[in-house]
C-alpha cells in the first residue's frame, strides 16, 4: 500500500478513541499483517495504552525483543504470536525466512517478563498435522495457550476443503497420546480450551470452518487503511479514513457497517460448496485484513 493510503498514528487514535468513548469498545488488538514492523508502532501504542481498554497485539514474534521495554510501558500483558512449525527448517520453508530461533527466544523471554502467550497454528493437511502433539505437548512445560485454527479461505492462500483439519480430528490426534479435560471459556471466545492433565498452560481450538461459532462473535475489525470490517469473510469493507480527512461525520458509516454484519461466515456460502466458496472470496489476502 502507498503510505498516503495509510492511516496515520494520529488518525488511528482518533478512530480508536471514537469507538472506545461512543460504541464502548473495551478491548483493541493491533494486528497485521506485522504491526511491529510499522516505524511508528511505538507512538500507536503509547497513544492507546492511554484509552481505558485491554490492549493486546498479534505478531510472528521476530521483531519483538526490540519492543518489549514499550510492551511492558503501555500495559500489555497478552500477545497472540503466530507459529505454524516447531521445526526450524520447516519454519524456513513456510515463511521464507530464517527467523525460527529468534521467535522462540522471544517467546520464551514474553513468558519470562510475565507476558501471556497465546500461539496462533494454523493447521493444514500435509503440512503441520504431524506436529499437533508437539504443540500441546508446549503448554505442560510453559504457560502459554497454544491456538489451533481451522484453515480458512482467503485470497492467494490455496484453500482446499480437503486440506482442512477439523477440531474433531486435532481432538482425536491428541486423545490418542494425552488424556485432557474441557475448560470454561470467556464469554465471546472464538476459541474452544482444553487442558491437558497436569500441564501449565492450556489448549484450544478455533473452528471457523466445522463448528462455526459467528453467534457468538462481536469484533469489528479496522484494516491499516482505515477500512471497517464487520467480519473476517465480510468483502463490504467501508471507508472510514477518507470522511474522517475530509472532517465528515463516520459514526453513521460505523453503524451501517454493524448493521450490515451477515448473520453467518460474513455471506460466504457453506464451506462445503468449494467453488461457490472460491468465487467469492475477498480480492484482500488475510495480510492486508490483518489477522
């Protein structure tokens, strides 16, 4: 994107303040593509970390050595780190990038600053499933929360129904190897936790595409270019950024978005249907939502 289409520091306060003062947002998550990466991340957080909010942010962790003296600043006691592999050559393979190490140093120096990890694994057929174990396995030695996410469709990531694990099938692996029992989950949770026996942190499963859960949903999202989302699936993006540089009203484009959130899965049809789903997938790749 040119950086004029961006939203500034500023305007992403602005915006922030707006949603937390007049629609009672009550918890903000920078996320990315890599919100470490921007030059003013530090000046976006200390801005927020001034809103009576719980401030959270997703990351892939290579960058976050440099911010945790910021981190701890502003207040953040949780951040979500994207990994799909525990295994450095793997990692490479995925991400195109030798970072494996760094990411888990600074996953293990999070937990060491008292910062609670969540771990975002996204897990594919053929690509991950071997390693389900050894993630759950992660939360008896840590005490972190390992996120398994169904892999859902977006735009250049070659989704195939087949290639899917469901949350039946990730329960089934780990039964098979560790006895574990269903925890509470928070009100609103995407996420369905489990804990293995004995184990410090917990598990959990995100299960968009077999046992979806949109009923219980209530986030919005604001892309980098000031774009709301009333879902992830959702393609009615509306534009905030523009009335808001024009000095215009963006209260009312906020609340016909709201009022435009389908009832299901933003009006993709049923994961099932493949094609129907392929062909009306959003043009925006899930780095340019922001995860």
């Amino acid at each position: 994107m040119h950086k004029n289409t961006l939203m500034t520091a500023n305007e992403v306060a602005t915006l922030a303040e707006l949603f937390v003062a007049k629609y009672g947002i009550k918890k903000i998550r920078l996320t990315g593509g890599e919100p470490l990466a921007r030059v003013d991340f530090d000046a976006i957080l200390n801005s927020l970390s001034m809103l009576n909010i719980e401030l959270s942010l997703t990351t892939n962790g290579i960058l976050l050595n440099k911010h945790f003296g910021a981190l701890k600043e502003a207040g953040i006691k949780s951040i979500n780190i994207s990994l799909d592999t525990l295994d450095g050559d793997r990692f490479k393979l995925l991400t195109r990038r030798d970072n494996f190490q760094q990411v888990w140093d600074n996953i293990i120096k999070a937990t060491e600053n008292f910062i609670y990890i969540k771990l975002n694994v996204v897990v594919m057929k053929g690509i991950n499933e071997d390693e389900i174990i050894d993630f759950v396995r992660l939360s008896k030695q840590l005490p972190i929360h390992v996120r398994f996410i169904e892999f859902m469709p977006f735009s250049g990531n070659k989704w195939e129904r087949a290639k899917v694990i469901t949350q039946q099938e990730i329960l089934d692996i780990i039964a098979r190897q560790e006895s574990f029992e269903k925890v509470i989950d928070h009100k609103h949770s995407t996420a369905r936790a489990y804990r293995l026996k004995d184990a410090m942190g917990t598990f959990a499963i995100i299960s968009t595409i077999s046992n979806g859960f949109c009923s219980n949903c209530n986030r919005i999202r604001l892309t980098a270019d000031g774009k709301i989302r009333n879902c992830l699936f959702d393609t009615g993006e509306i534009d905030l950024l523009k009335p808001l540089r024009n000095g215009d009203d963006v209260c009312t484009s906020i609340e016909q978005s709201i009022q435009n959130k389908k009832a299901k899965f933003g009006g993709l049809p049923h994961f099932e249907k493949e094609a129907e789903v392929r062909k009306q997938l959003d043009s925006r790749s899930m780095l340019k939502i922001g995860g």
